[in-house]
C-alpha cells in the first residue's frame, strides 16, 4: 500500500517592493476616465469635478497592486 505524505506551508503576502499601488476610475455613465495615479485623492478628485461638470455620479474605481507571496520561515 502506498501512502501520501501530505505538508501544509504557510505563506505569506505582501504589496511587492519594488512596485506602487495605482488607483484608475471610469465613469459608468460615458466612459470618461480618471487619469492613473498612485494619488487615490487625485482620481477621487477628477471623479468629482466629472460629477460636478456632467452630473454623472456612479464610477468604477480599480486599485491595482503587486502582490509577492513568499514562504513563511
């Protein structure tokens, strides 16, 4: 009889270093974009004046990120 050895590894994950969280938004009314930027407050700014200019409320905000998964020691 052949038995399986079965080992649980425990990982850990993190923003990469080497990398900044970008933050993108879209008007989902005209599809008018927010320039990308690692500054949330300035998308939420443009998101904003949109608004203010158009009267379109609703948008699809994105963070994006790089994640590094590594092996706990």
């Amino acid at each position: 009889m052949t038995r399986a050895v079965l080992r649980y590894v425990t990982h850990w994950i993190t923003q990469h270093p080497d990398t900044d969280v970008t933050f993108e938004a879209e008007c989902l009314h005209c599809g008018c974009t927010a320039h990308p930027s690692e500054d949330g407050a300035a998308v939420d700014i443009e998101c904003m004046s949109h608004t203010r200019r158009s009267g379109h409320q609703g948008f699809r905000r994105v963070c994006t990120s790089f994640a590094l998964v590594a092996r706990a020691e």
